[in-house]
C-alpha cells in the first residue's frame, strides 16, 4: 500500500475537531521531523508562533483538556501532547528548493466533523476496517486526504530538491465553521508570493480537476450577548433590564438589513436563547448570527450595520452587549496568471483527465483569508479542487474518498511546485 493511503487510513481512524486535532498534529509533526532538513534550511513553527490562542472561539477549557487527555490516553507522546494542547493544533513547514524563486504556500486542513460515520458494509472505510474509531466524529470533508497528500509533497521535495523558491504547507486547524485562518498568526503567510488551496471531492468524479473556484460568499459568524437586570415580572418590573427584548428586537431589525440592490446577500439569526423563568425579566441573551456577501466591502458594510443594530437597540433597553467573532471567510478572487499555471502543470498527470479553469463552489472556505493576506501584499493564488467521486455528498455518513485521487492530487501539485 503506497504511504498515502496508508497515512490516509491511519488518519481516517482517529479524526478530531477544530483545534482538538492533537493526535493528528502530532503524528504530522514527527513525520516533519524525520523527512526536514534545518541544515538545508528547512524550518517547523508550531504553538503560539502560529496560532493567536487568545482569539480561538467557541472553545471551553473543559473540552480543550478532553482533548488532550484523549490523545495522551491513546498514547502520543507526552511532550507533543503539551506541544499541541490548548488549541494550539496549526503547524508550518517550510522546504527550501536548490534554485531562486518565490515562496508557494499550501494550506492543508486537519479537522474532522462531528459526524457519525455509516457502519453499512457498503461504505469503503467500514468494509476495509478503518472506519473512525471516535464516534461521533468523522473525517466527512476529505482533510484526511488533503494531510496525506501534503505529507507526500513533504517526501518529494525533500527528496528532491530541484524546485524554485520554497515550498510552504500551513497545516491549518478548524476549517470547518471557518474558524481556523482567522486565529492563524499574520506570519504563517507572511512573504508567501504565490497562495494555494486544495480541497478534494466537491461533486467532482476522479480524474477530473479545476484550477480554480468561484462563487464563495464571504462570511462573517458571531454570538452577540446581551446582559440586562432581573426582577420580578410583576412586582418591580420597572426594575428590570429585559434582555430577551432587546434580542428579540435586534433579531427583527437584522432580518432587514441583506436588502441590497448592489450585492447577493444573505443573514440569518439561527440561534436566540434568553431568559430563566416566566416570572422572571430576562436577564440575559444569547443569539448566534451569520451574514454572507459576494463582495468584500459589502460583507464589511454589513458588519457595521450589524454592530449599529446591536448597540443600538442595547441602548434602547438599557442593557450591555456584545459581539463575539466564531468564524470569518472572505470572497476568494483566484488569480488568472496561477490558473494558468496550474492548467499547465496538469498536463502529463497520470489519472488527471480534464482541468477546467474554474469550477463553482457554492460554500465558504477560510483558505480566502490565507489568499486574501498574500494578494492584499501584492502576490496570488487560487483554490485547486481535486474529484474524488464520493458516494456520499460532504459533511454526509457516507462520504469518502476514492483513493485514486491522492496520487492525482501529488503530482499536479508537484509539478506545479516545481514550475
Ligand atoms: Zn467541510
Ligand atoms: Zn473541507
């Protein structure tokens, strides 16, 4: 079995979500270690040089701590544990070619979804025994392979150093609920000239490939708080600061605000929790909100406006609020020149048997922020998209990869690295 299916399986075993990937970083990082070079100029970062673990959302220290027992219980090693504990699950590799040229990223995402997978004999990782162990959690998105192909390029070039420039891979946690780039430090993209992502599967069948996407929305995710002050419904309401009426207020006027003639917009207020007891003036609540556009001045603008409505009507019943970011993408504008690029490296892949230019995808990846800092500092990029022919569609119990597809995704990527 060639290495890539075996890491993928290995890996497909024992899944993990956003910034409790610790298994997965550490069997990641020992693989760096025995294939890098320092003396070549190779370098790791990990940790706090790569992730802002102050801003990780949506995290309790509780499940932080499971995590890490749970790695340690299966047996990694203790120092990596303590390395990747605490959210602090990103690393960054980084391989030097023996020839001048530009610094080419990669982002590689490394989470699993909490997702049960199918036990049915008729999906491939039950039948071949390497289902996922967790239950509950399920490598349902592919990034199992998206490792197992990064760990190959790793091999390649290390081996073979006959490339421009060098070859950077952001192995990124938390993709799923675009959580993970948000928190990933400035540095991790920091001088990279030419910015790639690479997602398998997206409906596409084995064979086929795109050098690029359109179609992202822009996205912003949030929890908005608002505290008031208890007191008796009936006695002393005047006493009270109604917290669940500035929400539910708040909720009405955001439904109002995607009404735009110059921009396809969405908003939704999927989640409002408030108040104790029906005698009781609620004191506090709690809504989670997300808003999409296709542009990014419109996605600011609508944030603004969001922040308007919310301070707005805090002022209204007298009560606090405030807003916390749980995820961020960008629009994702993939450049010409690198599609061009990619279209040409395709050429001579075994397996690759049609690249299009571009190919639509309609969700949000955060890989648009990674590609958003390197265009905002004068390089490109573009999303590459590999067909996997799942039987299931992502984020389903059945989703999986047709393995056929690692190799293919290798060597585009290869020789787009060495071109
Ligand atoms: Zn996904
Ligand atoms: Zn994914």
């Amino acid at each position: 079995m060639s290495t890539m299916i075996d890491d993928r399986r290995t890996l497909h075993l024992r899944p993990e979500t956003g910034f409790c990937e610790i298994e997965t970083a550490a069997y990641i990082y020992e693989r760096l270690e025995s294939l890098m070079d320092p003396s070549a100029g190779d370098s790791i970062t990990t940790g706090d040089d790569v992730i802002d673990t102050a801003a990780i959302p949506g995290l309790t220290q509780a499940q932080l701590d499971a995590a890490a027992a749970r790695a340690l219980e299966h047996g990694t090693p203790k120092e990596l544990v303590e390395k990747f504990s605490n959210g602090r699950t990103g690393i960054v590799a980084e391989i030097k070619g023996n020839r001048p040229g530009p610094v080419m990223g990669l982002r590689t995402d490394i989470d699993g979804l909490g997702v049960t997978e199918s036990d049915s004999e008729s999906h491939v990782p039950t039948a071949k025994g390497f289902v996922s162990e967790l239950v509950g959690v399920m490598h349902a998105c592919g990034h199992d392979g998206h490792i197992s192909v990064a760990l190959e390029l790793v091999k390649r070039l290390t081996e073979n150093r006959d490339f421009p420039g060098s070859f950077r891979i952001i192995f990124q946690p938390a993709e799923e609920g675009v959580r993970g780039a948000m928190v990933t430090k400035a540095s991790a993209t920091d001088g990279v000239d030419i910015m790639l992502g690479m997602h398998l599967g997206l409906s596409l069948k084995v064979g086929e490939v795109g050098a690029g996407t359109h179609g992202q929305l822009a996205t912003e995710k949030t929890q908005i708080d608002f505290t008031g002050a208890q007191a008796h419904a009936a006695m002393a309401p005047e006493q009270g600061r109604n917290a669940l009426l500035a929400a539910c207020s708040t909720a009405l006027t955001l439904h109002s605000l995607p009404q735009r003639a110059d921009a396809n917009t969405r908003l939704n207020v999927g989640v409002l929790n408030a108040g104790s007891g029906l005698n009781i003036i609620a004191n506090h609540a709690t809504m989670n909100v997300e808003y999409r556009s296709d542009t990014r001045e419109v996605l600011a603008d609508l944030k603004k406006r969001v922040a308007a409505v919310v301070a707005g009507n805090a002022q209204a019943y007298g009560v606090e609020s405030e807003i916390t970011p749980l995820g961020q993408a960008t629009t994702l504008l993939c450049d010409q020149p690198v599609i061009d690029k990619c279209v040409k490296a395709a050429e001579g892949v075994a397996g690759l048997e049609k690249c299009e230019d571009t190919v639509l995808f309609a969700a949000s990846d955060d890989v648009s922020i990674f590609i958003e800092r390197v265009q905002d500092n004068g390089g490109e990029g573009t999303f590459l998209v590999v067909g996997c022919s799942s039987p299931g569609p992502h984020h389903s119990a059945t989703f999986d990869i047709d393995e056929r597809a690692l190799p293919i995704a290798a060597d585009w990527i290869e020789n787009i690295a060495r071109s």
